[in-house]
C-alpha cells in the first residue's frame, strides 16, 4: 500500500490531482423543439392618482352637465373658460372663476367668490364650444354644513322654484331644491347635519327621506361612472337597456345582467344592493398634521436615563420580593413560611409581612452606612423569642453574634470596611475618635482628683 492511502481511502492532495487530470466534460443541454412560453411580469402596484387640491369652502359653486356629446375632457382650458365667460355674459378680463372637470362623470364645476358672477353662470342654458351650440344643465351644489333630504310624489307640472316656495319645514332652513332626473322626486338641501321627517307643503305633511348617492350607470354605451344624459360618446347603434347588448336588425336573447353585483337585473337598478355609494362623512374633522406625543417628548439625558433605569430596577426588585408565595418559602424571611403544615397565605399576614420587608428595604437605600457597623447582641427580652424562631427554621443554627470591639484613636480600619469607602461610607471615624480623646482626658482628670482627695 502507498503511502498516499490510508485504511483504503486517499488523501485531499492525491484526490485533488486524480480530478484534475481527469477530463472535464459539460453536460449537453437539449434544447426544446418548441419555443417555451415568455414569463409573465409582474405588475406595478396600481397607485392612486393625487387628488386636486379643495376649492375655497366659502365660495358658491355650481356644477354644469353638459348634453349633445360634448367631452369636457378633450376642450382646452382657455376654449372652456372663454365659452363660459361669454355665456354668463361676463365683462370682466380676469373673472374670477375656477373650473374643475370630472373626466369620470363629465360633469363641469364652477368656484367662485363673486355672488353677481354666481348668479350669472346659474341662468346659462346653453354652452357655444368651437362653433357648436350645446344644451347644459346647471344647478347649485351644496355647502360643506348642509344636508339632502328627497320628497317623493312631486308632479312635473310643478317646478323646483314653486316647490321652494311651498315647502315649510320648522326649525330648519331649506337653502335649494330641485328635480332628481325626470322622476317625481325633489331633492331639498338643508343648513345643517340633519334631516326632517316631515316638511309642510300644500297643506299636507309629505314624508322626508335621506339622500343616498347611488353609482351612476349610462344605458347608452352601458358604462358606470356617468349618466346617460352627459355621456360623451354615444355610440352608432343603440344598445339595450335591460342586457346592454347591441340592438341589431334581428331580435336578440335578452338575458339582464348587473355590472354591479352580478345579479339577473338590470345594472344599477333598484333591487340592486350594490348601487350606493359610500357616505360623506362630513362630521369627521379633517387630519392634522400635528406631530406624535413620541416626537414632542424631549429625549432624556443620560443622567436622567440612569437614574430612571435604577428605579425601574429598584420597583422590579420590590415587585419581585412582594411576590407571594415563592418569596416566603425562604427561612430568611418568616419563621412560620416553611413549616410543613401551612397551607397557604392569609390576608393579613401577608400584608403584614409585605410592610416589614419593604421597610427594610427602604432602610438599607437611606442609610448605607449602617451595615459597616458590627451587629450588637440580643436584648435580654428578645433572647426566649429568638431561641423559640431559630428552631422552626430548616437552616443550620446561626453563629453567635460578634461583639463590638473596644473603640481606639488609632488610624486602623474597621476590619469590615476597604480603603476605597473609609471616607464615604464610615464617615463619622473621625466625630468618634474625637470622642473617646476627649472620655480619656475626663477620665484621667477624675482619677486625679480623686488621688488628691484620698492622699
């Protein structure tokens, strides 16, 4: 056997040279005869266009639904401001107007600070955009603290301005009214965040309900987010308004469908649970941005951090020690915890035990030095009790306490203490040395008067 082989295995050098000589061959991948299908990329996650910023809250504003196919969206700012201009019949070079277009919905609104120019754009019935004569619909849009309430059973015959008239509602203050599309139904606005049940009108008591916005759907191009009387593109051949298929020469299956819930209904018809839209929640104040409690608290200075570090140590330690059970089964702390016929802990021993031991413990933080002093021996009351607890306990029988060692002016430490606490800790050494200088001169004054007085 060579000396490269041990126990019939090789060693990692001669290994490596046998693989290097051996001849490296790549496997041969076989390519598929067909093309595999290209991965799918993952999409970016939709975010949410930025929303314009709130038009000013005390200005009157108006909304403008334009009819005829007119795409709001596709007019140029300047086209749109000067068909509005001369249609109110404004003589100002810079009116002030704001214009905001809903793309989704393709309905104009129109801010502004001027009552004379609100009252202007409000009686424009007709809109001229590149040489085409539009008809529009405008009407006046609710204030930031009002509400909407509908009364249903209105004739045609009667018009919003003459139902406004009518309507006597007390304790509340009616601010518009007008027609919900071509329904029997009046949609009024009330100054405040509540709705009446009943408002007078006519004689009678007519029944008030709360305006719920419902989500709009065109029966036209069959689309939600417009209604049928703004849409933009209306297409060549009608569609259904039940199915929303084409309606073609020959008759066709119509089978009803909602875009909506998938119900077998028309889209966005009544029995339709979907159809509403959230509510506007105008009694929530808006969010501000005013910084965290965490960011307003100054950070603590190290010092501060310590000292609140060690009474947080110091209010674990006496919640540990006030822990119950687990703590008085130590000898150290109650004669009678670690008998073994005690069931449990009662209310007022407990209690009383808990004092005396946080007692000690608040007097071993205020007075540090008096542990360096050697313990004094027991009283001759206390001698019977003390014998009667120490044999109750499962520890061996104490040492006998050591007595105090006769004092001395000398220098000498205590033997208990280290040079490092003689001054801080034992700081009276000196006030007692003082002491006993001064004991020893009475002392030896009196032994010498009382020699003179016996000679």
């Amino acid at each position: 056997m060579s000396t490269t082989q041990i126990h019939g295995s090789l060693l990692p050098r001669e290994r490596n040279k046998r693989r290097q000589l051996q001849p490296h061959t790549v496997p041969t991948q076989q390519l598929p005869s067909t093309p595999s299908e290209p991965a799918l990329r993952q999409s970016r996650p939709k975010t949410r266009l930025p929303r314009l910023p709130p038009l000013p809250a005390e200005d009157y504003k108006l909304a403008i639904r334009p009819h005829g196919g007119l795409n709001l969206s596709k007019v140029s700012p300047k086209a749109l401001l000067l068909a509005v201009v001369h249609a109110a019949n404004i003589r100002s070079e810079k009116p002030d107007i704001k214009l905001r277009v809903d793309e989704n919905q393709n309905v104009l609104t129109i801010s502004t600070s001027s009552e004379h120019i609100a009252m202007a754009l409000g009686q424009i019935t007709k809109i001229t955009v590149h040489a085409a004569i539009y008809d529009i619909t405008s009407y006046g849009i609710a204030p930031e603290n009002s509400c909407k309430g509908v009364v249903n059973g209105i004739g045609h015959e009667i018009t919003p301005d003459d139902f406004l008239t009518e309507v006597e509602v007390p304790g509340y203050e009616v601010l518009t009214c007008r027609r919900l599309g071509n329904s029997g139904a009046m949609v009024l606005t009330f100054c405040g965040k509540r709705v009446p049940f009943f408002v007078n009108a006519y004689g009678q008591a007519l029944r008030c309900y709360l305006y719920k916005r419902t989500i709009p759907h065109c029966t036209k191009c069959n689309k939600t987010g417009r209604r049928e009387d703004v849409c933009p593109q209306p297409p060549d051949t009608p569609k259904c308004r039940v199915c929303g298929d084409s309606l073609s020469p020959n008759n066709h299956e119509c089978r009803p469908s909602c875009m909506l819930c998938g119900g077998d209904h028309p889209t966005a018809a009544k029995p339709c649970p979907n159809r509403f839209l959230p509510p506007v929640n105008r009694r929530k104040p808006p969010r501000s941005a005013t910084p965290t409690k965490k960011a307003q608290s100054p950070s603590p200075s190290p010092g501060q951090q310590s000292s609140a570090s060690g009474s947080a140590a110091r209010r674990r330690s006496h919640s540990k020690d006030k822990s119950g059970p687990k703590r008085g089964n130590s000898s150290s702390r109650s004669g009678f915890a670690g008998q073994p016929g005690s069931q449990g802990w009662h209310t007022d021993g407990t209690t009383h035990h808990h004092g005396q031991q946080s007692g000690s413990h608040k007097k071993a933080q205020t007075v540090s030095w008096a542990g360096q002093f050697p313990p004094l021996p027991p009283s001759p009351q206390q001698s019977h009790s003390l014998t009667q607890i120490s044999t109750q306990e499962r520890t061996p029988q104490p040492t006998p306490p050591r007595l105090p060692q006769p004092m001395s002016v000398d220098t000498q430490l205590h033997p208990d203490m280290s040079s490092t606490t003689a001054r801080s800790d034992y700081c009276t050494r000196e006030a007692l040395n003082g002491m006993a200088t001064s004991l020893r001169n009475e002392f030896a004054t009196m032994m010498q008067v009382n020699a003179e007085n016996e000679g």
